[in-house]
C-alpha cells in the first residue's frame, strides 16, 4: 500500500458532540465530519463507541476510502485522562468493532487535553490552558515531553473551572439564605432560572438530582459583571488559581525561552478560559503582567487536528 492511499483519523469527542477529520499521510485534510455525544464517563463505552465507528465509516464513505486505507485513527475523548480510562475505552470500542465485522486496531485512545496542545501548536512545543467545566493545563517541551498541571478533578481540583465557579457561587447563595453571608444578586438570578427558592430545592438539586453545579457559572459571570462583590471576588480568585496553572508550568519549560527574545507561546481553551468574558481577561491580563516569558496566542488548529497529527506521528514511529 503507498502512500497516496493510506490516510489517518483524528476525532474529538465530548459530552454533545465528536468531530473527526480524515486526511491523508501529508496531513492534507479529505474529510470531516460531526456527529452525537462520545464521552464513555457519561453515556458508556457501547454508545460512545457506537458515534466513533459510526464516524469513521461516515469518513471514509464520503472520502470514497477504503475503511482498510485507514493506517491509524486517535480518538481524543472527554474523560480519557488516566490509562486505565484509556484501556476500558480502546477494549471496549475494539469489542464494538469486532461485533461489525471490522478489525480497528489501529485505533489510540486520547484524552481531549492531549489533542488540544497538539493541534494548538501543530505539534510544536507550548502551553495550552483549558478551562471548561474542567480545568486542567498541558505543555510540551523542546524534548517533546509533556508536562501538566490540574487535572485532579472535581473532588480534588479544578480549580478556576465552571465547576468550582458554580459551586462557590451557590455557596454564596445558600450563606445568604441562612444570614451569614453578605447579599448576593445571585441568589434572585439562580432562583429565577432554576426554581431554587426555598432550602429544600437546592439540597434536593444537588445531592439527589444530579444538578449540573457548572451551569451556575455563567450566572456568576452574569453578576460579576455587575460589580456585586462577592462574585466579583469569585471570579477574581478562579482567574488567579488559572494563572498558578500557567505558573507552574512556565517554571518548567525554561528551556523553551532560554533564548534571548524568545518566549513560551500559551493559549487558552474551552467555554471559560477561551471566551470572552470578565474571567479571561482577568487572566489574560494577569498572565501578561506576571509571566513575561510568555506569549498568549491562538490556537493554530483544531483540537481534531491535533488528533491528525498524533495519528500521523504514530504511524511514523511504527517499526
């Protein structure tokens, strides 16, 4: 098989959507397509592997490629994390694509992150800050190590994320409805698009419905920018513990800017860090007078794409 007919994949995939880009050996991209939910921690590794599989063929059907011409495919997933989250998945999909008569061996489980430093930089050396739901920061170094900071979780971290922003504005609230805390314009906006009036409706929210605690990030944002002081300060301590992420990555990639004049490309993703909004500009700023080694740019390709070029680098590095 020559090279004009050997392609790659590459997929990011999420709690909503997955996009997959097919190209070929030279990284020219053939094809991309979008398709439904692939974040196996939510809907299982049967469902999510039933949106890759189906992507894949819908890939090579419009690209007119052979499914055999495909060399390698890495799926960049939500909730990919650790290994062993890597292995479920990679095993579980294999399994799935057993059962449909196909052999996808070639397949490499990513998380999301990972795709998302490779594509921001086309696999050059730098810093990608995410801050979604989540929030975690990768780096790569001159040596092609990867270094990260965060990343621990909701239990343990995540700091500066839509998590902990909602969560410690929903503190506020609960301290205002108890007297013990300041006022707070947050408590009208939550009780208003939530229905969270009464104590009761909260607690059975959050310990008994599975709320989605992020969802009142957006609010806090809503009401810092009216300069109520307690989600001011909310925002304003998310923005500083996004900035020790940067930090404490930048003191480890000094070799990046041991050079006179240069400097640590950094940029930011996901809906908080890389919106704009009272959040990203406070660490934006804070990033721009504090660490001056470092340069904020914008990401220079997709997260999908990044997946393309691990998919590629892969297959270089086969023996």
């Amino acid at each position: 098989m020559n090279s004009k007919n050997r392609y790659v994949i590459g997929m990011d995939g999420g709690g909503t959507k997955t996009a997959a880009m097919l190209a070929d050996m030279n990284g020219a991209v053939r094809m991309e397509v979008v398709g439904g939910p692939s974040n196996f921690q939510m809907i299982g590794v049967e469902r999510a592997s039933d949106t890759l599989y189906g992507l894949i063929e819908s890939c090579c059907t419009k690209a007119g490629v052979a499914c055999e011409e495909v060399v390698a495919i890495v799926a960049g997933l939500t909730g990919a994390g650790r290994q062993s989250d890597k292995d479920r998945m990679r095993e579980g999909f294999r399994a799935f694509a057993g059962q449909k008569g196909s052999d996808l061996e070639s397949i490499i489980i990513e998380s999301d992150a990972r795709i998302a430093l490779e594509g921001a930089f086309r696999g050059r050396p730098g810093i990608v800050l995410i801050a979604g739901t989540g929030s975690i920061a990768f780096a790569k170094d001159t040596q092609g190590t990867i270094h990260r900071v965060g990343g621990w979780g909701r239990m343990l971290g995540d700091e500066g994320s839509g998590y902990a922003i909602g969560r410690d504005g929903l503190n506020a609230v609960t301290k205002h409805l108890d007297g013990r805390g300041k006022p707070t314009l947050l408590t009208s906006l939550v009780a208003e698009k939530f229905g969270f009036t009464p104590q009761e409706r909260i607690i059975a929210a959050v310990y008994r419905e599975n709320f989605d605690i992020a969802s009142v990030a957006p609010l806090v944002l809503e009401t810092a920018s009216k300069r109520d002081s307690l989600c001011v300060r909310i925002i304003d301590n998310a923005a500083e513990e996004l900035y020790k992420h940067a930090r404490a990555l930048t003191s480890q990639l000094k070799s990046l800017a041991n050079k006179k004049g240069q400097r640590i490309p950094l940029t930011f993703i996901g809906s908080l860090a890389g919106g704009e909004n009272m959040l990203s500009k406070l660490l934006k700023g804070r990033i721009s007078a504090k660490l001056k080694r470092v340069k904020i740019v914008r990401p220079e390709a997709s997260p999908a794409y990044g997946a393309v070029l691990m998919a590629l680098d892969a297959v270089r590095k086969r023996p």
